[in-house]
C-alpha cells in the first residue's frame, strides 16, 4: 500500500466526489485503504463516496480481482473494511445509484467470511440512523447518510434524474427539521399507515405545530426574503 499523510489524502479525496478541500488521483484503491487508516470519522465518513466514484471510474478494481483478498491490507483496515462496504452498500440501495453498483460492493463484501453478520448487526441501526462504533470510532448513521446524499445529488447531472433529486433534497430538508424518529413518524402519516396512540399523541402535540410554521406562507416569504437578503 502506498502510505499517504493526512495532506496528500485531503488532496485527492476531491477527485473521488468528496472534496474536504481539493485537485484529482487515479489511486481510488490507495485513496480508498488509506481512508480507513484515518481516526478522524469525518474522513472515514468519505468512504461510501469514494467508492461510488471509484467505481464509476473503473470497471473492476484491483479489489474485484478474484485472487485479491482483504487480508492484504492492514490489521486496522480488515477490522473497519467489511463495516464501511455494508455502510456503502446500505446507501448505494437508498440512493438508488442502481443495481450494478449495488452488486460489485455485494460481491466484494462476500470476500469476508462473516459478511452477513456484518450486514444483519449494522442494517437496523443505519435504517434507524442511530450512533455506531466501528474500531473505536463513533458514527452518526443520519450524518453518514447526509454526506453520501449530499455529495450523490451534486454529481447527479442526468435530467432523468431530477424526481430522485427531488425526493433525496427533500430528505436531506427534512433531517434539518425532524430526528430520525419525527421523520418515520411523518413518513406512516403521509403513507396513510397505523399509527399508535402515542404516536397520534405525539404527532398532535409535537409536530402539528412544526407543519404548521412549515405551511404558513408568510413565514415562507420571510424565510426567502432572509435567505436573499
């Protein structure tokens, strides 16, 4: 593996749609390897990005190759690798980037032995976007999130594309607004689904109030005549 400092990773992560600040590598596998050497989460964070572009980028990565292993990286890196593609793959199918993104981390991940556990152990707290730990890093899910779909929706340029652009800007809105939970909770409403009587309490007490603001049209003026001034 090609070490890099802290510098030259921020330089080149740009090029891979997650610009912390910067100018472009070919070395998506290097970029990629030592993102996982990073104890910042910020940086760590990055790898679903990375992945995505690297995978755009190329047609098979050195990973893909049938007679590469996970063992040859780092004993920090075999920890952390089979968490961030679980992470990748568990965004790539709410992104929706497509099936064949979907199916190269899916058979990259079945490099490691335990790679349904994996999956099973993380899914729930992703769905839920509660707090992680991967090798003593601590992850926010909804800011993982946050990151992939911001960075996905820029890139996004095909006007085949502007409904799904829709529909993430719109979660992204909403995390600024609503906690995961308040957001699952307006999710069954407008679904028309069941609600609890605690959830019915909770949705007249708590976020009647915020749809309302949300709805009154001359605080959305005043919210566009500030953002503008």
């Amino acid at each position: 593996m090609k070490a890099m400092t802290k510098e030259k990773l921020l330089e080149h992560l740009a090029n891979y749609g997650y610009p912390l600040l910067m100018p472009k590598s070919n070395e998506a596998e290097d970029v990629l390897r030592n993102l996982l050497e990073q104890e910042d989460a910020r940086l760590l964070e990055g790898f679903p990005v990375v992945l995505f572009h690297a995978l755009q980028d190329k047609s098979q990565l050195e990973w893909e190759n049938p007679g590469w292993s996970f063992q040859s990286l780092s004993k920090k890196s075999q920890r952390r690798w089979p968490s961030f593609l679980a992470f990748s793959l568990f965004l790539f199918r709410l992104a929706k980037v497509g099936e064949s993104y979907e199916d190269r981390v899916v058979k990259l991940l079945s490099k490691f032995s335990k790679s349904k556990q994996v999956l099973d152990s993380l899914f729930d707290p992703f769905m839920k976007s509660n707090f992680v730990e991967v090798d003593g890093v601590e992850f926010s899910m909804e800011r993982v999130k946050n990151a992939f779909l911001t960075y996905y929706l820029q890139s996004a340029k095909d006007d085949k594309l502007q409904n799904k652009k829709q529909v993430l800007g719109r979660e992204l809105l909403l995390s600024e607004l609503f906690t995961p939970r308040q957001k699952t909770l307006l999710r069954k409403r407008s679904e028309g689904a069941p609600l609890t009587k605690t959830e019915k309490e909770y949705f007249s007490r708590v976020l009647k109030k915020r749809l309302r603001a949300l709805a009154d049209n001359e605080l959305h003026e005043w919210a566009l005549k500030l953002l503008h001034q």
